[in-house]
C-alpha cells in the first residue's frame, strides 16, 4: 500500500513538472519563432487574440497590461498569467509604435462657483503673479487649483500621450513649448496650464499576442 502510495505521488509530481516543462517549452519556442502567429494556430493549435494596448500616460499606467506594453521587450514572452476566470494564458509583445507625450501642469478654476468674467480676471492674475516670479505655479496651483488631486502636487498632471485630453486641451497644449503659461476654457471650467518640458517620442501602442493555455 505504501508502494501504491508512492507510485501515486511521484505520478502527480513528474504530471506537474512535464506540465511546467511544456509552458516554457512554448515560451521559448514562442519567442524564437518567426511566425507566432502561425506557431500558435498550427503546430500548439492554442486560441489566441492579438490586441493593441494603448499607453495613456507614462508615469501611472491604467492596469497591468500597459504598464507590461511599455517596460516588456518586442518578442519576449511573459507569464503565464491568470484571468479573472481562472484561465491561464502568455503574452508575446509583437511590435511597438511610438506617440508623442507632453508633460503638463494645470490650475483649474471651477466655473460652476465663480462667474466667468471673475474666474478669467483672476486667471489673468494668477499667471501675472507667475510670470513676474511673485509666486511659482505650484504655489498657486495648491492654493486655487480645484482640482484636488494635482493641485495638491503642484499641478502635476504627469506625462499624457497625445488625443487622450480634452480637446480644447489638447489643441492648445500642441501649440506651445516648455515654460508657456496659458489659458484654455473646457466644459471643466478655466485651465492655466504650462509645459513642464519638451515634448517627447515614447512607446504609445504594443501589439499583443495573448494566447490561452
């Protein structure tokens, strides 16, 4: 009996192991193939989906899967990883492209409080009061900035790629360089915005192969 037992435990563990072997058996000749796409369909006969990830922003990444577009490198394999569902899958970075990323500050004042001939006096004010080195934007953003989150940052909106603003944001933010103060009216309200520096090429889309185990 005690043999049986045995035989029975080693029986599970070699299943583990070959199973094991078998996932990094597909890592790697994933990896190394030159046709993955008909790797997967043809010789592991696996499902698969090919997505386009888009990255927002630079500096905080929606969830797992942009922050893995940017970092990870064209043609590694990662995982597996488990869904929501409990299925296992990998996931093959196929190619990248680039955007361009602006990084930005902002003061917004609320129009929904002030009327707008007082919110643009007082943003014609505020940005006096910066240009002439009375006071920095980020002193002025944590004190009028209605905005909670960058304002209590100092306006700091972080690197954003281009088309995810505002249109009337992005627009303007298009047609300025590093240290320009400006206005820009929204359905937000009034924003004083500037260029914390040059904008930049960087990773903005990853093509992506997810294949289910």
């Amino acid at each position: 009996m005690r043999f049986l037992f045995s035989l029975f435990c080693f029986v599970l563990f070699a299943t583990g192991v070959s199973k094991a072997q078998t996932i990094a058996q597909i890592k790697t000749e994933l990896a190394a193939s030159k046709d993955p796409l008909g790797y997967v369909k043809f010789k592991i006969k696996k499902t698969y989906k090919v997505d386009t990830v888009s990255i927002v922003s630079t500096n905080s990444f929606v969830n797992f899967g942009d922050s893995l577009a940017y970092y990870g490198e064209v043609g590694s394999v990662y995982g597996p990883f488990k869904s929501k569902n409990g299925q296992k899958y990998l996931l093959e970075i196929l190619g990248k492209a680039t955007n361009t990323f602006y990084h930005v500050a902002h003061i917004l004042l609320d129009t929904s409080t002030f009327q707008k001939k007082f919110v643009n006096a007082l943003a014609d004010t505020i940005i006096y009061k910066i240009q002439s080195g009375q006071n920095t934007f980020q002193e002025m953003a944590i004190t009028y900035s209605s905005d909670n989150t960058s304002g209590s940052k100092g306006g700091e909106l972080g690197w954003f790629c281009r088309g995810v603003m505002l249109p009337q944001l992005d627009a303007a933010i298009q047609m300025h360089k590093k240290g320009d103060v400006f206005k820009v009216w929204t359905k937000m309200g009034l924003h004083i915005v500037t260029l914390m520096d040059n904008p930049k090429k960087d990773t903005g889309y990853a093509l992506m192969l997810r294949v289910l185990l």
